[in-house]
C-alpha cells in the first residue's frame, strides 16, 4: 500500500535524514559538529508511532545515560535551522546547557516558525532579561506551543513582565514555569493581574522570587486572581515567604474558586495558625486535590485543624504533603486516626518530622489497614520534577 502524501513527507524528514541534514549544515554554516547531537539523532526512533504522534528531541546538559557535550549559542542556531520545518519532532528538551540570550534568539526564531513544536524546556541555561524577551514576543504569536520551562534561568523582573505581557495575548499556552527566576514583586503582581483573564493557562510555577517586602502584597495578588480566575489547575508558590496572613487570603479566595487542583505552598513560613485556615479551607470541599506544607512549621497543632477537616468533611483531597514541619507523633497520630472516616486521601508524605520508635509505632497501629498509603520519599509535585502530579 502507498503512503499519503503526508506521510511520505513526514518520512523524508525522517530521523535518517535528519543525521545528514545535520551534517550538511554544519558544513554550511561553518560550525563545528556537537557529537552529542549527532548521536542523538541517531537513536530517535522513525517508526509510524514517531511520525504520527511526535517525538520530544532529548538534548539535555546533564543526562547520565549518553556521553555529553553541552550545547553552546551556535549549537542552537544549527538546531533550529534543522527544526524549523520538521512534521514530526513536537518537544524539544534543552534544559542545563550554556544556552545564553543568543541562544534564546535562535529559540525565539524557531517558535516563530514551528506549527508542531508542543513542549520546550530551557531549564537551567544562562538566559536573561533580553533572551525572555526574545521568546516572550514570538510566543505573543505562536499559536503551537503548550508547555514551556525556562525555570533556573535569571530572566529578572523585566523578564517577568515580558511573559506577563505575552500572556494577554498568547491563548495556547498551558503550563509555564517560571520559579527560580528572580522575578521581582512588579512581574509577581503583573502575572497575577494578566491571569484575572487568561482562560487558556492551566499551570504555573512562579516560586522563589527575589521580594524584599514584609508586606505580602504578590500573595494578596495572587489570592485575588483565584478568587475570579477559573482555568487555573495548578499554583506553585513555593519559597515566596508566605506566613499565616498569606495563608488566610488564599484560603478565604480559593472558596469561591472551582478549578484549582494542586497548591503548593513548599517552604514558606505557614504556622499553625495558617494551617488552620487552610483546614478551614478543607472544611468547605472545593475541587483541590494536592496540598503540599513541606517545610513549612505548622507543628502538631496545624496538623490537629488539617485532621479535623479530613475526618468527615472532605472527600477531594487525594495527596497531602507535610513533611519537615516540626511535627511529633501525637500530630501524627491524631492525623492517622482522623483518616480511618477518610477513604479518599491516598498519598501522604511525613518524612522529615519527629518520627521517633513511640510515634512510629503509634501510626503504625492507627494506620493499619486504611487505604491511604504513607510514602517516604519527595514531596508531591508537577512539572516533571517529584514525584506526584494530577497526571496519575
């Protein structure tokens, strides 16, 4: 049987031609062949599945399982003349190269060619300000990519305006991940404000920015945004020096709100007092499946309020994160006791806590033969990065 047209295109970009098309213009472009790119268009695979269902292009700085040779600027302006009409490759992972704000320029030129490319990944590179700018604008009209991580990269404040003036206008993005990017408090207030009417963002990851403020204006913001904002699934505002008057006005908003699916407040500053608003939160049964309080300090009496909210009066949560947050056994007890009237909650995380012979033992006889399943191990998450997310 002859094959469509369009495949037959498809097969003539094929990965083996995809080799030689390599080759050819590093000859042309007088830049020296990368051997790690070469090997790994060697093992892309060509088989019909590639071909109608895309394939992501692993490129990433910091793989164990091939010999590595980081990705310079050139390399990239070689890749994206490579990709810039291919049918077939979708993702492209180029996180912890040496990729700089030249680099970013290549990238920015292929997005604003691409029709297939899904899934970008830069994290950890060496953009800044002037290459977030870069990809911001072609991503105002891109209309192809879903995902993109540019986290680990210090784009700033003025690059944090970039991505929130690109998303009023962008409408196909889905996740975008921006922590670890020093983001300054004016980029943490746009990005709330642009989500007051962004309908197509579903994640978003703005943890550990640089804000030197007591006042917690951006979690005011953000607390606001999902008060009207009904697309978002996923929050990720770790490390932003959340305390408990934070904690009340993401509770009190997120009532109201009905999409929101994962927060994550890792490594803020929530006490008990903080905990038992978001218990409160808990009590009202909205949609909000993943909870993650790692290390934060909500001791045994935050999560003594947590417990009381799980026993009867919510069925939603299915993963709590509580790890390294100075918690000794009688919390724990109690919380395990709590669950024997929850049957929905089915991944707890604990270590990292006051888990001493008695306290073990205590949980141990209480948790006997509940459904809900105690894991030592990373804290829950999304974005590729721990161990948990709402894909399973």
């Amino acid at each position: 049987m002859e094959l469509d047209s369009d495949l037959q295109e498809s097969r003539m970009n094929s990965p083996d031609g995809l080799k030689a098309c390599y080759l050819n213009l590093c000859a042309e472009m007088k830049q020296d062949v990368n051997p790690y790119i070469l090997n790994m268009l060697q093992h892309v695979d060509h088989s019909d599945v590639v071909l109608y269902d895309g394939f992501t292009l692993m490129l990433s700085g910091n793989s164990l399982l091939f010999p590595v040779q980081r990705l310079t600027d050139n390399d990239a302006a070689v890749l994206v003349c490579l990709l810039h009409q291919n049918s077939f490759i979708t993702g492209l992972d180029l996180r912890f190269n040496n990729l700089s704000n030249c680099g970013a320029e290549s990238i920015a030129k292929l997005l604003l060619e691409t029709k297939v490319l899904s899934d970008l990944n830069l994290m950890c590179n060496d953009i800044g300000s002037s290459g977030a700018e870069w990809i911001a604008e072609a991503l105002q009209v891109n209309q192809s990519l879903k995902h993109l991580r540019i986290n680990g990269n210090k784009i700033g404040n003025k690059g944090g305006m970039h991505f929130a003036t690109m998303l009023q206008l962008n409408k196909t993005l889905e996740s975008v991940d921006l922590g670890d990017c020093d983001l300054g408090i004016q980029s943490l207030i746009g990005l709330a404000t642009v989500l007051n009417h962004n309908k197509s963002l579903k994640a978003i990851n703005v943890g550990r920015p640089l804000v030197y403020t007591l006042q917690e204006e951006m979690t005011v913001h953000m607390a606001n945004m999902l008060q009207v904002n009904q697309s978002l699934q996923e929050l990720h505002l770790a490390k932003m020096g959340i305390k408990d008057f934070g904690a009340q006005q993401l509770s009190e908003r997120l009532v109201n709100n009905k999409t929101l699916r994962f927060l994550d407040l890792r490594c803020n500053q929530i006490s008990c007092d903080g905990a038992k608003f978001l218990a409160e939160l808990l009590r009202h049964n909205t949609p909000l499946k993943i909870l993650d309080l790692a290390a934060n300090r909500i001791g045994d009496d935050g999560l003594v309020y947590i417990s009381e909210a799980l026993r009867y009066l919510n069925d939603q949560l299915v993963a709590l994160s509580v790890t390294s947050n100075s918690i000794t056994g009688t919390g724990l007890v109690t919380f395990a006791n709590a669950l024997k009237s929850n049957t929905t909650l089915k991944n707890v995380y604990i270590w990292g806590n006051d888990l001493d012979e008695s306290a073990c033992s205590g949980v141990l006889s209480a948790w006997n033969g509940l459904p809900a399943t105690v894991v030592e191990a990373d804290s829950i998450g999304s974005f590729k990065r721990r161990t948990w997310s709402l894909e399973n």
